[in-house]
C-alpha cells in the first residue's frame, strides 16, 4: 500500500461470520474519522468502469465495500499539506474489509474490480450538496491506472 495521504483514515473492520447470514460492521459515532452525519448511501461501478474525479469542499466521506471490489486512488493537491502531490491507491473488499476515511479537500477517483455488483456505502457527514463539490475529466489528473 501507499503511503496515507495527510487526513486519509483506514479502518480494519469486524465482520460476524454466522451460516444464517453474515454482519459487517461500518461506523460507530465513537469511531476515528467521525465527524458527523449527514446521510449514507450506495454506489455500484462496474467491472472495469472508473468514476471521478470528485474533491468535496466540505463533505468528509467514509467509505465500506460490502460488495464486489473497488481499487480508490485518492490525490492530494492542497498547498498546505505534507503529503501534496501523492497518490494512493487501495482496493476494499470483503477481503480486505475495511472503512477509507477521505477528508475534504483531496481527488477521489474509484475503479470496479470484481467481476459481480461492486458497491460501495458512503457514510457522508453532511447532506450531498452538488455545489460543494467539484469534478474534472479522468484525463485532467495525470495518473496511469493499471
């Protein structure tokens, strides 16, 4: 894995295995990275398919993948960071369960992996608001994805 980006939480997860169905845990209030809430919800991206660029002004996002896999790069370009300029990439999945906390301020760009429903919840702490958040084009941000 990368090095984290400054702000950037990544949080193992518990998951109840039970032969009636299994539990994944995503957030507690008493959690590391949360702020608030503002609302949760779902995204699917399908295999292959890759969703971004997006920075959020305000909105800090908490991301679980319950379903399929996901490959998240996040990019830092705030002036007043350490980590300006870096890159990280992560792929969540029931594998790899865990929560990606993704601070205001940074590009966020996400890829499905698995070749089935790839979904994601997001554990928004504020109310989606179109005009706090800003996208470009994939070509605008110079990354190579695999």
């Amino acid at each position: 894995m990368d090095k984290l980006i400054e702000g950037v939480i990544l949080t193992p997860l518990k998951q109840i295995i039970h032969p009636k169905g299994d539990i994944y845990h995503g957030m507690k209030k008493s959690d590391n990275g949360f702020e608030s809430f503002g609302e949760a919800y779902f995204s699917t991206v399908i295999k292959d398919e890759i969703k971004g660029w997006k920075k959020h002004t305000k909105m800090i996002l908490n991301l679980v993948v319950p379903c399929g896999a996901i490959e998240f790069i996040i990019y830092d370009d705030r002036i007043d960071s350490s980590t300006k300029g870096a890159f990280l990439s992560i792929e969540l999945s029931q594998k790899n369960y865990q929560r990606l906390t993704v601070p205001s301020g940074v590009w966020m760009s996400f890829r499905g992996r698995g070749s089935d429903l790839n979904m994601l919840l997001n554990l928004a702490s504020i109310e989606h608001d179109p005009s706090e958040a800003i996208t470009k084009e994939l070509s605008a941000i110079n990354y190579t994805w695999n």
